[in-house]
C-alpha cells in the first residue's frame, strides 16, 4: 500500500513538473498581459474558489499588474539596448585609437590576434549551448573589420 501511495506521488510530481516546463517554455515569446492576468486570476481561483466579483475584481488587479510588469520589462529592453549601444561605440573608438598608433603590418597582426580570440569565445559559447552564437557568428562575418573597412 505504502508503495502504491509513493508511486502515484511520484507520477503526480513529475507531472507537475511536466506541466510546470510548458508553462515556461511559453513565456520566452511574446508576452500577453491579459494572457498572465488570466493565468494568475484562475490560478487563485483553483485555490481559493473566488465568487465571479471576487474574479473579476482580482482579474483587474492583476491585469494592472501584469501590464505595469509589461512597460518595466520593455523600459529595461531599452536600457539594455541602448547600454550595448554605448559600449559598441566606445569599443569601436578604443580600437580604432589603438589602430592610429599601429603600423599597417601591426594592424593586420592584431586584426589577426582579435579575430583567433573571437573564434575561442565562439568555441566557449557552443560549449555552453548559447543559441545566439550562430546569430553572432554570421553577424561577425556580415560585417567589415579591419583598419582599411572602417
């Protein structure tokens, strides 16, 4: 008996956890926040059996809230945008700094030197399953480098 109960726990857990990935595996696109408040709304329902007022009143809280979660997410996209911006530009005024000082045989070596380093990070971030490193590959190869494609 004992080990029945265990078993159907067991098949309960990982079906949680099956349903939990799902769950997850939504929230990488688009976000909908009339979606989440849904969600979140129905989650307490199933908990607490809320009236229909008490639905639709914390359907509206979390609608607010899920819409107030929406415009910080998107703020903090354009401050991370505009961060990666800033740090482009101030890399791209370093080497191009630095490329001033060189020689043209010197330039063509560091080129060299900076791109064997690019192809090692690449290397890096295959290791660790990173899916942009495709994207950022064929962005590097798209795209001039070197002292006389600037």
């Amino acid at each position: 008996m004992k080990k029945l109960l265990f078993i159907a726990m067991m098949i309960a857990l990982v079906s949680v956890q099956a349903h939990a990935q799902r769950q997850g595996g939504q929230r990488g696109g688009e976000v909908n926040p009339e979606k989440m408040a849904e969600r979140m709304t129905e989650r307490l329902n199933e908990n607490l059996t809320l009236s229909e007022e008490q639905k639709n009143r914390i359907y509206q809280i979390n609608l607010e809230q899920a819409k107030s979660r929406e415009v910080q997410r998107e703020a903090q996209m354009e401050l991370r945008k505009k961060h990666r911006e800033e740090m482009k530009a101030q890399q791209e005024a370093h080497q191009k700094k630095i490329e001033d000082v060189l020689t043209a045989e010197q330039q063509e070596k560091w080129t060299e030197i900076r791109n064997e380093q690019q192809v090692q990070r690449d290397r890096i971030r295959d290791a660790r399953g990173n899916k942009d490193g495709d994207r950022m590959r064929e962005f590097r190869r798209k795209r001039p480098s070197g002292p006389d494609n600037k």
